[in-house]
C-alpha cells in the first residue's frame, strides 16, 4: 500500500487530495494523510452567506480560458452551478483625482483591439496614442528583439516590456494598477515571462502584440466570457471535493514541523493543536508539500539550502472589505455601469503624480488606506446572483506596501478607512447592512525578474529528492485554475511514480 502525505490543505493541496481519493475509489492500493494547520480547508477561498448576497472572501471567479476549474466544477456535479461573467456590463474605470475615467473597450490587458475606443479615450494622452498607433509599424523590429525561447535568461520586468510596446504613460495608466489588482506587486520587479506569457508568446511570433492579439481573436472564440464563477460561491468546489474525502484521511488543526528522509520514504512531525497539544510522526513513501513559499523554504532547508532562494523571496498580503447595500440603501447610490475600478499607485493620467487628500480625523491611518486601495470590484453587476434585486455588493481590495501595516487595524477600522476611499470616487455612500472583512497576509508570491529561471534550477534539484513534489501558487501560476491542475497533476504522477519503502 502506497502512503502518501500532503502537506496544506489550500486549493491545490485539497485538489491533489481529491485525486488520490479519486485514484483510491478507482481501487489502486493508495492511503493519503492531508495535513491542515487551520480547521477548515480551501484557504483563501471562502464564501459567505447573508441576507441574499453571496460575498467571495478570496478570489471570486477563474479567467475562463484556462480549462481546469471549470473541468472540476462539472466532474464534481457543479456544471449546473457555473455562471458566466456579465460581459455586456464588462467596463473597467482607472482612478485619478477623484474621478473615475473608462478604459477603452476591447482591451485586453493594455493591449487595445478596437482603434476607435483607443482614439477617442479620455484616459490617455495624445502622447500615448500616437505609442498605440506606431506599436505595430514596429512589429519587424519588436520581433528581432523580443526574448528568444532559448534565452530565458533575458527575462525582463513587465515594465520594461509594456514600456517597449506602448511607453511609460501606458505602463503606468493601465499595466500597474492592473498586475497590482491580480498581484498585489510591482511591475518594475515582476517578471514578464513569469507574469506575461501569453503577451510574450505573441511578441515572439508577431512582434505587435496588437497584430498579434487580433489574429488570435480571429482564430478563436471571441463570444467566451473572460470570467467564470459558481452561483453559490466557489466554497462549493471546496465543500464538493472536501465531501468526497475520507474523514480518517484529514487532519486538521496540525502544524507540519519538519519532514525527513527514511530510506526511500519520509516521515512527517508535527504538532496537533486539537485539543490537548501533542507530537504526531509518521511516515510516508511520498510526499506533496503545498505550503507557502516560506514555510516550504523551511521544511526543505536540511536538505538543500539553495531550494529556500529559488523559491519567491516577497510576497504580498492583501485585504478584502465587502459592503453589502439593500435595494433600499442603495437607491441613491450612483455606481457607474461596469465591473469596478483600478486605482494606480503612484502616476496616473499623463504621468502626473495623484493628489493625496487626508483626513484630519485619522491622518496616518487615512493616507496609508490611500496608498492601499488597489481595486474596487461592483460584484452585483460583474455576476448574476451575488445580490438581492437592486442590492448593491462592493468589495474594495487593500494591498501592497502599505498592507502590513494596515493588517494590524481592527475590523471597524478598517471598514472605515475603505469606506473613506470608495467615497472618494462613488461619492457619498450609506451606511451598508453588510461589513465583512478578510485578512490575506502574504497570500500572494511575487515573480520577480529571472522566476522561471529559478522554477527550472528548482526542478533539477528536487529531481534528487525522490518521492517529493511541491504545489502551490508560488511556482508557475496564482489562479485556481492553474492551481487545481497542479495539484492533481502532481498527485497524479507521485502516485504512479512512487514506491514502497
């Protein structure tokens, strides 16, 4: 009988635990232990219940185009549950100087497909459209440039690629607050190959990405929409899988300390928290460890010390607030028609420094939570059934720098300090009958300059560590469905590869 242990019980570690329980039913001779510090599984996917809103904690939705997520929902029973994004309502706003400011229809990312939305956008300045209209006059000598598939090691930051296509103004306007909504970091460190590399493909092979871009839309489905998510929550792909699990397989509540060699196995040692606090052992002929980055670093450091540096040294902490208002409440809100805004960090339109208004009443905390607000999403008008008729559901995302500061504040402040800021740009706001709040502390692993370099060095080292793999979101992808893939991906191999000590 083939033991295998797996460390975490987020997305991926719970999907490679539902792949072993899948193998397991099928009858091949295989028993799975998954370990969980906390009491509940999934991570940071969680949704909440209340008074008719359905409110996403964590990520709420998968970008459509990559097919894993939705694969599972329909294996587990959930395809009646998928719902599309509302794209007839898909507009996205830039913040600036206390005005919210549309992007161009037909953007992907910063990349335009109509000319006419480009052309007539009050979001840019003359400067950045004559960039839009000469990228793909530059398309020969873009594509002699562009990063060869041999010569990784010329991995470049995503600015210095958006400003390569498009200019400095672009970058800022558009490709900064975008890449710190999805990872709370900086486009300056971020790695393009890493971050990019469906627009990295595209330069390889057509140089514009706008020429580029356009013929892959001819050659696919146009009508898909960009965002997929479940009419209950995605807690439903949590609870469908957690309820194919064996509940003598779980382990909840047990911190995993240090994993060894035992000849061609390992053993596992750790704490139980759940009631009285006492050691647990066992062993393993295989094990997924799908912890962050920094508590893989630390089970791995006695067996090779360069694995901690190749794995992402910073990472990002993020904080949702979800404010859920009645019909009643929100009659004389005027939320524009859309699926929420950006807020760029340090430039925004023409390269100007944003204002820093501050509030005499807390002028530390307020300009922090200015510096903070990265995003706010219009969760009612981005998906059907996630608010009563007429409700309204905000949900404004707290991040970057000045995130470890704000995770100390208490929930009633920093339900204020958001408030504070939507305002800015919704105008006055009433008093909501839903506040919720979640604290992500560096949830999200930051792919600077060189990360698939890295990844490749990491896999030629753990090849020398036989029965082991590594999960998560700190090696090639943040979203649940590269997540999801990853873990039965791995589950599947370890187990068809591994042997009995």
């Amino acid at each position: 009988m083939k033991r295998i242990a797996i460390i975490g019980g987020g997305i991926a570690g719970l999907s490679a635990a539902y792949e072993l329980a899948l193998q397991q039913q099928a009858g091949a001779p295989i028993e799975f232990m998954l370990f969980e510090a906390t009491s509940r599984l999934g991570g940071i996917v969680e949704t909440v219940h209340r008074d008719g809103f359905v409110i996403e904690c964590g990520p709420d939705s998968w970008v459509t185009k990559k097919p894993w997520a939705r694969d599972l929902a329909i294996e587990l029973g959930l395809g009646s549950e998928l719902v599309p994004s509302n794209d007839s309502r898909r507009k996205t706003y830039i913040a600036a100087a206390h005005a919210l400011t549309a992007m161009p229809e037909g953007m992907r990312m910063m990349v335009p497909t109509q000319w006419a939305s480009v052309l007539n956008s009050q979001l840019f300045s003359w400067q950045a459209k004559l960039a839009y209209l000469r990228e793909p006059k530059l398309a020969e000598t873009l594509k002699a440039t562009a990063l060869s598939d041999d010569d990784s090691a010329r991995d470049e930051s995503v600015r210095d690629f958006v400003v390569r296509h498009f200019g400095e103004e672009v970058a800022n306007t558009i490709a900064a607050p975008l890449l710190a909504g999805v990872f709370g970091g900086d486009i300056a460190t971020l790695s393009a190959d890493a971050v990019l590399p469906a627009f990295v493909a595209l330069e390889r092979e057509y140089g514009s990405l706008i020429l580029g871009l356009q013929q892959r839309m001819r050659a696919g489905n146009a009508s898909a929409p960009v965002f997929t998510t479940l009419r209950r929550g995605l807690a439903s792909l949590i609870e469908a899988m957690e309820s194919l699990l064996p509940e003598s397989s779980l382990q909840r509540g047990v911190v995993v300390e240090s994993i060894e060699q035992s000849g061609k196995g390992w053993r596992v040692r750790g704490t139980s928290l759940v009631g009285e606090s006492h050691l647990i052992e066992q062993s393993f002929d295989g094990v997924l460890v799908a912890t962050p980055a920094a508590g893989t670093a630390k089970l791995l450091q006695p067996f090779d010390s360069r694995i901690g540096e190749l794995l992402p040294q910073y990472s990002s902490s993020a904080i949702v607030v979800a404010l859920g208002f009645t019909a009643e409440e929100a009659r004389a809100m005027r939320i524009p028609r859309g699926f929420g805004f950006l807020v760029p960090q340090r430039k925004s339109l023409g390269g100007k420094v944003l204002p820093s208004k501050r509030d005499v009443r807390d002028e530390a905390s307020e300009t922090t939570a200015q510096r903070a607000l990265l995003a706010c999403t219009f969760l009612d008008q981005k998906f059907p059934h996630r608010a009563p008729d007429g409700a309204v559901l905000l949900r404004a995302f707290l991040g970057g720098p000045a995130a470890p500061k704000l995770l100390q504040h208490d929930d009633a402040t920093l339900i204020r300090l958001a408030r504070t800021q939507l305002e800015r740009f919704l105008g006055r706001l009433p008093e909501s009958s839903i506040a919720l709040v979640r604290r992500w502390p560096n949830s999200l692993p930051l792919y600077s300059v060189g990360h698939l370099d890295r990844m490749a060095e990491l896999d030629r080292r753990l090849a020398q560590l036989p029965n082991l793999r590594l999960i998560g979101n700190a090696y090639r992808g943040v979203g649940l469905p590269d997540l999801i893939h990853s873990g039965r991906t791995a589950a599947r191999e370890l187990a068809a590869n591994v042997t009995t000590a």
